[in-house]
C-alpha cells in the first residue's frame, strides 16, 4: 500500500545537493582528473629536465593560454584533491561528522582549493 504513493517521477532538477555531496563528487572528478591528465604534467616535467633546449620547448608550450588554462585546472584538481582528502581523513577519526561542523568544513574545502587556485593562477600566469 505505501509503495503506491511513492512519487512516479522525481525531478533531478528540483534537488539540491549539499555542499558535502558536492564536495564528495568534486573530490572524485578531480581524482579522475588528476589520474587521466597525469601523463601531460609528466611529459612537462620531463621535457623540462632533458636538456636546455627541451626546457625552452616546455616555457614555449606552457606560454600558450590553453595550456595556462589546463594547468590551472589541474592545480584546481590538485588543490581541491589535498584538501577534500583531508576532510575525509578527519571525518574518518570522527573529527567534524556533526552536520553544521561537516558543512562549514566543506566550505572551507571549497574556498581553500579556489582561493589557493586564484592566487598560484595568478602566478602561473
């Protein structure tokens, strides 16, 4: 009887995530991230180190706005990464699991990782 009156149709749309599940989910898009683009940060790396020509090759490539635009990305990735990360570590010795405390630690997970983005951006660029 009660599964009749369970809703048909449940807009995804009308549902809002809270700020931990948005973390959550940031924190395993940007593992993703960082996991399938790990290559190119290598390849820089390497290409840096190979000889003085390679290194001026690399400052050539990375002088490029869309490449500037990808690594920005990734340190977001990164950044976002380390510090979602150590959320979960301090939510799993049950520092923080209150739900006021959780979401003021995801909102300082979400405005370290972009205020750190901003200011090495700025650099990097």
């Amino acid at each position: 009887m009660l599964a009749s009156r369970r809703p048909k149709y449940l807009n995804l749309y009308q549902i809002r995530l809270p700020v931990p599940g948005l973390v959550s989910i940031l924190h395993r898009v940007s593992g993703a991230a960082l996991f399938v683009f790990a290559w190119a940060l290598l390849w820089l790396l390497q290409l840096s180190l190979r000889s003085p020509d390679a290194f001026d090759r690399m400052r050539a490539v990375t002088g490029l706005w869309f490449v500037k635009l990808f690594l920005v990305g990734m340190l977001w990735a990164f950044l976002h990464h380390f510090f979602a990360g150590l959320r979960f570590l301090l939510l799993d010795v049950h520092v923080a699991v209150e739900l006021d405390k959780a979401r003021k630690l995801s909102w300082a997970v979400l405005g370290l990782s972009l205020v750190l983005t901003l200011i090495l951006g700025m650099r990097l660029w």
